[in-house]
C-alpha cells in the first residue's frame, strides 16, 4: 500500500512508519517540526526513518496549503493516517491559537485533499480527552461526549464533527482514534512518563497533581501502533457492516474507535514502575489538580477488538522497564 503519513517526526507516526516499512509499505511523510518540544528528538525519529528506502518526508505545516496538496497529489496514497497535530493539554490554556491552526485548519486541509485524492481510507487522530467530565467508566465510543474540558479536547471532538460530515457528503471511509496516554521508547518529552523518568534519575522531586488520585489508561507505544495497523484494514462501510457496539454512522462511512489497555492505572502505580526500572525512590510534590485536566480515563476497547481480533497487553511494569531503558540510553544517564 501506498501510505501519507502525518506526524512521522513525532512520537507516535515515527513508531507507525516504522511498523508500515517493516511490512513493505511505501510511506510518505509529513511534518512541520514545531518547537513545541525538543526538535533534535523528531530530527533524530525521521533520521531512522529516511534510512528506508521507502520512506521518503516532506517538511512543512499543514497550515501551508499548497504544500500539502503538492506532497499529496505526488504521492498518490491509497491511505492516510492524520497523526500531526497540536497535542497536550496543559499548553492549550497557553497558546490555544496553536490548537486551531494545526488541529482545525490542518485537519481541514488534510480532509480536502483526502477527498479530492478520493483515498481509500482516512484516519485521523482525536484523544481520550473528547470524553471531558464523563463519569460513566470505561468509556464506550457510542457514549455521549459533549462536556470537553480543554480547548485541545474541543478542537479534537470538532474535527470528530468535520471529519463526519466530508465522509457524508464525499462517501470517505473515515476512522477516528481516540488514543488514551500513550507512553513508551522515543516518548514524548513533555508528557508525564519522561518527566517523571528525568526528575528521579536527576534526583528532583516529582510533581504529581490531585494529590496523587489520578488514573489513566497507560497504552503502550507498540500496542498502540499495531490497532492503527489493523484499523487501517477495517474500513468503514454501510451500516449492514456495523459489528456488536459499534460507533458507526447511520449515514456515513465513518466510525470512531478507543485504543487503551482497557484498564485504569493510578498514577502512584505507574511512580512505583518507573521506580522499580531506574532503581530509585521519588519524592513527590503533592499538588492540585490543573486547569483543563480530567481526574480518571479509562477506555473500553471491546469495538477494537470486535473489528481487528486485538487487545492492547502490554503491562505497565513491562512498558515502563522498556521505555525507561530507552530513556536512559538516549539521554545517557
Ligand atoms: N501521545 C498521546 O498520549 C496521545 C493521546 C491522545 C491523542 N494523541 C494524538 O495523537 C497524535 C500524535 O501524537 P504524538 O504523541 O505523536 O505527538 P507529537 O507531538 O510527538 O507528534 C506530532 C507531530 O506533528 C507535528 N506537527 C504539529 N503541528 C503541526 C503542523 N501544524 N503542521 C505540520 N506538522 C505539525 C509535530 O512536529 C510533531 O512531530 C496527535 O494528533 C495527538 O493529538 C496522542
């Protein structure tokens, strides 16, 4: 298959072209390198990756229209996978217009070619976080999920709503992600696995917010990549192909799908792993809970497993032991 790929600097489009490679696939890549963190670390995750033969980049926002367009129409996909994007929920009380540009703006420019290009499938990327101040646990794609709590959220669940009306209008195969926190190897330095791994191998204190009763639905990295994987075949079609709990549309072929571990972590569970793989104690900094962030996510992925057969299994000790050997050859601490 012929696969465009956004996001292929960061974290998670790094790990899905190299699984992509790995099967043969021709990947075309695509990426702004924001400074929203360290940009040696997405410099050093496309190096890997332009040392396949079938990988080739393009540098530039999605906001830049023309040359979105252009990397698209060259390349022909039969796929896309929409992975760039503004993350983070903290940054977005700072800087929301950031949000808006790449999330909305960008999606739109990528749904527009994806449907002139008439693509086989497209997926996009939206979070845990559209779930806001669901209490219902876990949460089922086919819940309500209207009480957003950040701006990255809202401009998430918006292009949830864009991406449903182009797969109406232009008959697109659409398949929606909603990731639940993903950690693992080449991870992203501003989420809180690799600020926690940094502080106590440097002997800082860890700050941990609602005084340590938060949860989430841990995912590891290459768990998360093999779901996009097989989702990348499941493609949506009419309703008489709608399985046991599905989200998909009545009148449209798109669908939208969790990828979690389906079990819920508390944090000072997820401290005690990364202590146990660096060998070393943590003192916390207990503090409240920050504005925009939700207490608990915990995902049901049983339409996961009724499209693909999978079911996210790494365990967080073993997720934890990988990545923090990771992080401490990388950083070489
Ligand atoms: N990592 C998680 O836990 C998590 C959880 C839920 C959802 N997501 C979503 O998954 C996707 C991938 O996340 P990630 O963790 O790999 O993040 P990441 O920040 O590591 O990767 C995103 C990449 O997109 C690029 N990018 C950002 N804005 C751009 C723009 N306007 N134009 C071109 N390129 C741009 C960045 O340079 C970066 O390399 C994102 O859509 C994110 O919102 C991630």
């Amino acid at each position: 298959m012929r696969i465009f790929v956004t996001g292929t600097a960061g974290f998670i489009g790094y790990h899905l072209a190299q699984l992509l490679l790995a099967e043969g696939h021709e990947v075309q890549g695509f990426d702004g390198m924001t400074d929203y963190y360290d940009v040696a670390l997405k410099r050093r995750r496309h190096a890997m990756l332009l040392q396949h033969q079938n990988f080739h980049a393009t540098e530039a926002m999605l906001e830049d229209r023309e040359a979105l367009d252009r990397a698209m129409d060259d390349f022909a996909p039969d796929v896309v996978v929409h992975l760039a994007a503004q993350a983070g929920v903290r940054y977005s009380l700072e800087n929301p217009r950031a949000y808006l540009d790449a999330n909305i703006i960008g999606s739109f420019n990528v749904m527009e070619a994806a449907r002139r290009l008439a693509v086989g499938h497209l997926l996009m990327a939206s979070t845990s976080s559209v779930y806001g101040a669901n209490e219902a646990m876990p949460y089922g794609e086919t819940d309500k999920a209207d009480t957003q709590m950040s701006f990255y959220a809202a401009t998430k669940k918006a292009t949830e709503a864009m991406s449903h009306a182009y797969a109406h209008l232009h008959a697109l195969p659409t398949t929606m992600f909603r990731f639940f926190t993903v950690y693992g190897p080449w991870g992203r330095p501003d989420m809180a696995p690799s600020k926690f791994t940094q502080s106590i191998l440097a002997g800082r204190a860890i700050d941990v917010y609602n005084h340590g009763q938060m949860w989430r639905d841990f995912t590891y990295i290459d768990d998360l990549v093999h779901g996009i994987r097989l989702l990348i075949d499941a493609v949506p079609g009419g309703v008489e192909t709608a399985v046991a709990g599905d989200s998909l549309s009545p009148v449209a072929p798109w669908r939208v799908v969790n990828i979690g571990n389906s079990e819920k972590v508390m944090l000072e569970d997820f401290i005690t792993a990364i202590e146990a793989a660096t060998g070393r104690k943590a003192s916390r900094n207990y503090l409240s809970m920050q504005p925009g962030d939700v207490p608990a996510t915990w995902a049901d992925a049983s339409l996961l497993r009724a499209l693909t057969g999978y079911t996210p299994k790494t365990t967080v000790p073993e997720g934890v032991a990988r990545f923090v050997e990771w992080y401490r050859s990388y950083h070489g601490v």
